[in-house]
C-alpha cells in the first residue's frame, strides 16, 4: 500500500549524490521519521527551485511520499536562520552528518536527536568557535546514549562497582568505563564521569552536557573518538582524516 504523502517535516540533508543526468538521491535526516533516502527529480536542472535549497547543514521543511525504500521528494523550503558554514566549522558539520550516516538505522526516528543536532548546527553556523570542541563531544555522548551505545558513566561497566571520585576511568570500545592505568594519559576522574551522567540524566541535557563537557573535552575527545570509530566500523572517520590533511597543510 502506498505511504501516504508527508509534508511539512523538518529535516537537514546529510549527504547527496547523483541518481541520473537530472536527479539526486538525498540522505536526509528528519525529525519525525529519522533517517530517510528521497529521490529528488530533476533537481540538477538549472531551472529547478530546489537546486539552491538541497544543501547540508540548512533547516529544511520536506515533503515526499512513495510506497519503495527510497521515497519521493515532493516539496522542499528553506527554513533561514543562518549561512553555509565555511572551513573548519564545515568539516565539523559534515563529521555530524558522517556520525549519524555510520550509526542511525534508516526510518528510526529520533525526534530528541534532532533537536540536539539542529542546535549544534546553530553552533556551528554561528562561529562560536570558543564552544564548538564543547558542542561536538556533547553531540557524540548524546548520539551514542540515544542509541543504546554509552554505558552508564557512574559505575565500572564489567564490574558495576561504584566510581571513586579521585580516581582516573577510561571509556574503552570492548570494556566500557574501566579505571585507567598509569599511563593512559586520556582518562577522566570518577566525579567528572558521574557529572557527565547526571546532566545526561536531564530531560533536556544539551545545554547541561554542553557546559559539562567545556571542562573535559580534551580528554573526553580521544575516548569518544575511539570509541565511535569502532561503532562505525572504520580507524578514521573520513571528515576526521579530512580535518587532520588540511590542518597539516
């Protein structure tokens, strides 16, 4: 049976590439319906109306509809708010849309998710770049815990013993949250996990997470770095190696 036509549903593009002569195929991401495949007709036409509309990192309302895996676009417009993103804070956007590529499972909605990533796109957009460092670590606890991959950051995972709050935990692929020997220099103490776990237990944690995070990101990075790669299957992350090229030249 046929799905019936869904309009005015917020979205952001994550990825696009070419279909024919004249059509794209867009991953996109919406806030309803989770991640979707649209097939956009002749939008490669220079007479087409969503040909400057279909970027990544732009608030999107979408229609389409279809009855196959891979549905139509039917209606895309502009939400406004803000301008492409440029260098670095591009690369950052287009990590988050690598993220949710690797991990989301399509036409799995995650309406909380959403909003956290329309608001570090905000961030990103805005050129804060005190807080983007901040902004991205709080996107990736926040990704992983809403999708079953973050253990409980208040306890050893192996063994559900309590955390002590001087002592040093790392978070490992296979192990979870374990105490960090001598020289793992990438480690948090027992009170700065508990703190990412209780703003994580927060109804609405962006914000939360986000100033929480500003006072372990650079430890907090290679963890989650390692840990998300293994999820995703890959060493490096496309946009991270991208990132890493052009910072060398």
């Amino acid at each position: 049976m046929a799905t019936s036509r869904i309009s005015n549903e917020p979205a952001f593009v994550l990825h696009r590439h070419d279909w024919s002569e004249t059509s794209l195929i867009l991953e996109v991401f919406t806030r309803n319906h989770g991640r979707m495949a649209l097939v956009a007709k002749g939008v490669k036409r220079p007479s087409s109306s969503f040909r400057p509309i279909l970027l990544p990192l732009q608030p999107l309302h979408l229609a389409f509809g279809g009855d196959a895996e891979i549905k139509t676009l039917k209606a895309a417009e502009w939400q406004g708010g803000h301008v492409m993103p440029t260098g670095d804070a591009l690369m950052s956007g287009l990590y988050l849309n690598e993220l949710l590529l690797h991990l989301l499972a399509r036409e799995d909605p995650h309406p909380l998710l959403f909003e956290v990533y329309a608001s570090v796109v905000q961030i990103i957009a805005s050129e804060h770049g005190e807080v983007l460092e901040s902004a991205l670590r709080a996107f990736e606890l926040l990704l992983l815990r809403e999708i079953g991959l973050l253990p409980l950051l208040d306890a050893q995972t192996l063994t559900l013993m309590a955390l002590h709050p001087q002592e040093r935990y790392s978070l490992v692929p296979e192990g979870g949250l374990r105490q960090a020997s001598a020289a793992d220099r990438a480690s948090l103490s027992g009170a700065q996990w508990a703190a990412l776990q209780q703003v994580l237990d927060e109804h609405v944690p962006f914000t939360s997470v986000l100033r929480t995070c500003a006072e372990v990101a650079t430890a907090l990075k290679p963890q989650l770095r390692t840990l998300l790669n293994y999820h995703c299957g890959v060493t490096t992350l496309r946009t991270r190696q991208m990132m890493v090229d052009l910072q060398n030249l």
